[in-house]
C-alpha cells in the first residue's frame, strides 16, 4: 500500500516506506514554518505538449496535497508563494487564468480547509487582481479567521524588495511623528512593519523546478532559513517529497552563527 521511498541522506541509502519515514519524521522536531517557491508549472506543461495553463490546473493539486501533508505533520506554519509582482509581465491569458484560480479553490477546498481546522491568510497586495480574485481571497480569510490550527499564507502578488521598502517608509513615519526613536530601530520593530508580522521566520525553505534562487521571495526573513532544493516541477511535487524535504531538514544542523 505505501510506495517505497528512496532515502538520499547519509551515506548508506536505504529504501523506507512512506510509513517508516512519517514515523521517524514524527519522532523528530517538526518544523514550525515551511514556505515553499511553488515553481514549474509552465514547463510541465511545456515538457508534455500542453497550455501552460494545464500546468497550473495540475499544480493545484499539488498545492492540496502538500497543505493536507502538512497539516497532518502538525506544521503551524506554511507559506505557498504563488505569484510575485513580477508575473503580472506574464501573457494575459495566463495571468487571466491565474486570477480565476483562488475562486475555483474557493468552490473545491475551502470546506475542508475549515473543517481541518486551517487558517488562510494573504501575503500580498489585493490591488491590480480582478475583483471577483479579491473576493475570494477576501472570502477565504474571513471564514477561517477562528480556526486555530495551521496557518497558510498564500503570498500572491508578493515581492520581498516592495515589502522591505514599505516597512522602511512606515519606520520613517513613526520616526517623523516622535513616536518612536532612530535608536529604537531594531529587528523586532522591522519584523513588525513586515506582512509576516507576529510569524516566525520560516524554518525551511523548498523550491521546486530545479531553479537555486530565491526570487525575491521573503529577503529578511530567510536569513537563517534552511534551503531545500528539488529538480521535481511543481504538478511532481507530492507529499512523499515534501516528507524528504521533511526529513532531510530534521538532519541539518542550524547553528544560526555559532559553532
Ligand atoms: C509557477 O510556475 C506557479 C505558478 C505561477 C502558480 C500560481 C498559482 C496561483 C496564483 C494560484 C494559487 C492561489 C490559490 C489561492 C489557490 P511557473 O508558471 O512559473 O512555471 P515555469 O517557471 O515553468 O514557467
């Protein structure tokens, strides 16, 4: 019933099925926040002769699949980056059927994003998305604003450089206005004027589609990330490489600086 998984870490790799490494996972520290640059869509599609649209429709399930593992492991947090402010350059048939994603998300899974107890939220502006996207992502977060179990941020229309850029603008108010002093400009007040306010830092890092750059994804708050990187295209990415991602994070040593 479970599919054999290769286990690449150490030098002795050995076969363990997906039960065997849920279990070890289980044993072991589980990340608090897991963010991932959910990447490849178009060439997966392309790769098979297909609209890139097909790869975007076959990402989906992807994305519900890795938000049900996810919150089977207990993470707190997981962060999907799914359109920075760089794909509005993107052809508007694709940026078009982009924008009706969130809505047919809305229709599929958003009751079992309720029931499991799972809180949506946005990183990103609403601004320039068609109106019928904002109401969905609107909808999303207002329904499951009492849950209290998993957080999941969608950053949509999402670019790390405008969010640092913001954060100092609004510092330099605070400073104009006397509430606050230069020498009060520390890293706490900065991660205050960020979208991840009250978040911590993500733990690990993956990306998929075999790309090893960050994008202008999350720049401050990755800082002492672990990266995980996968040749895998996104409609690949299962919950059995999200596990290895899983595991193979748990055998990193973090040692934030020190020794
Ligand atoms: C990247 O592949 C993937 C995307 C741009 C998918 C974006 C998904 C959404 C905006 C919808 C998610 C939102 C919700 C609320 C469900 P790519 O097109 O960059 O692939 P390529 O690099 O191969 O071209």
């Amino acid at each position: 019933m479970w599919g054999a998984i290769k286990k690449w870490t150490g030098a002795n790799s050995s076969i363990k099925t997906r039960e065997e490494l849920v279990k070890e996972i289980q044993t072991l520290k589980i990340p608090e926040h897991v963010a991932i640059i959910t990447d490849g869509n178009g060439r997966w599609a392309k790769k098979r002769g297909l609209p890139r649209t097909a790869g975007h429709a076959a990402g989906m399930k992807s994305i519900r699949e890795t938000i049900r593992a996810a919150n089977d492991l207990g993470i707190r947090i997981l962060t999907l980056y799914s359109f920075s402010t760089e794909n509005w350059k993107r052809p508007k048939e694709e940026v078009d059927y982009l924008m009706k994603l969130p809505k047919q998300f809305l229709k599929t899974d958003l009751k079992e994003l309720i029931d499991s107890n799972v809180k949506v939220q946005m990183l990103g502006s609403k601004e320039k998305m068609p109106s019928f996207t904002q109401q969905a992502l609107l909808e999303f977060e207002e329904k499951t604003k009492n849950n209290t179990g998993m957080i999941l941020n969608f950053s949509i229309n999402y670019g790390a450089r405008d969010e640092i850029l913001f954060a100092i603008r609004q510092i330099i108010d605070e400073v104009q206005k006397g509430n606050i002093e230069k020498e009060d400009i520390n890293e706490e007040l900065m991660n205050h004027m960020l979208l991840t306010r009250g978040l911590p830092d993500p733990d690990l890092v993956i990306r998929t589609s075999g790309e090893i750059r960050i994008s202008n994804f999350f720049l401050w708050q990755l800082a002492y990330s672990e990266l995980w990187f996968t040749d895998l295209m996104w409609p690949d990415f299962t919950k059995d490489t999200f596990y290895q991602a899983i595991h193979d994070f748990q055998n990193r040593s973090r040692r934030y600086g020190a020794v």
